[in-house]
C-alpha cells in the first residue's frame, strides 16, 4: 500500500459515506508488531474514551481475527462491528484459495484463531479455578 492504513483507508472510507470527524487513527501504543498487540494497545486506548459503538475498519483477509481478539480486549459497554476493506492487492475472498500463497494464508489464519481462542479459553478457565 506504501503507507499506513489509516491513510490509505480513510477516504475510502469518508467517501462512502462516514463523515471524517467520527474517523480517527488508533494509536500504536509500545510500538505494538503483531496483531494481537496492536488490538491490545487499540483498546486501551478505546477503553478509555467515551465512545460505546466502535466500527473497526481493516483487511478483509484478517476480520475474524480482528473480530476475535477486539471481542477479547473491548470492555463490556463497547458494541463492535467490523467493516471488511479491500485494497488494491486483490486479496479478496473469492481468490484465497487460487494459488498456494492464498492457501497458506487461510491455513496461518485458521491455525492463529485457533491458538488465541486456545490460549484465551486457558487463561479463562485458570482464572476461575482460583
């Protein structure tokens, strides 16, 4: 994309109908790298506005992770939605599974819902048993 998403995505965004001010940046806290860290460092800093209906807007590609973990971190009185963009990479649904990249890709996604869903269950249960 040659920059970051945000900029990237908010015009297409502003243009489709979601009026710039109620667009904003999620702050990187710590320099997060992986994707569960950057939904981490995203909610607290949400957590902490006023704000109770989060879209969150991001790759088509990872929006059940983004769902996923954003369900994790979100505090109770967040009501989240994700809205599914595309680029101009053409990493769309319909092409996944066309070229072994694309197979790779869904079979890293499965496996990556699958262990934070396992780690997250785990840390569930351990806490209840205390």
């Amino acid at each position: 994309m040659k920059q970051n998403e945000y900029n990237y995505y908010a015009p297409l965004l502003s243009k489709a109908g979601i009026s710039e001010d109620r667009l904003m940046a999620i702050p990187n806290r710590n320099e997060a790298k992986s994707v569960e860290s950057v939904i981490h460092s995203a909610f607290e800093f949400l957590n902490s506005t006023p704000y109770r209906n989060v879209l969150l807007a991001g790759k088509s590609f990872f929006c059940r992770r983004f769902y996923l973990l954003s369900s994790l971190y979100a505090s109770d009185d967040k009501v989240l939605d994700v809205l599914p963009l595309q680029d101009n990479r053409e990493i769309v649904p319909e092409k996944w599974t066309l070229s072994e990249k694309g197979r790779a890709r869904i079979l890293n996604e499965v496996e990556q819902l699958a262990y934070i869903s396992n780690e997250k269950l785990s840390k569930q249960l351990e806490e209840m048993s205390k």
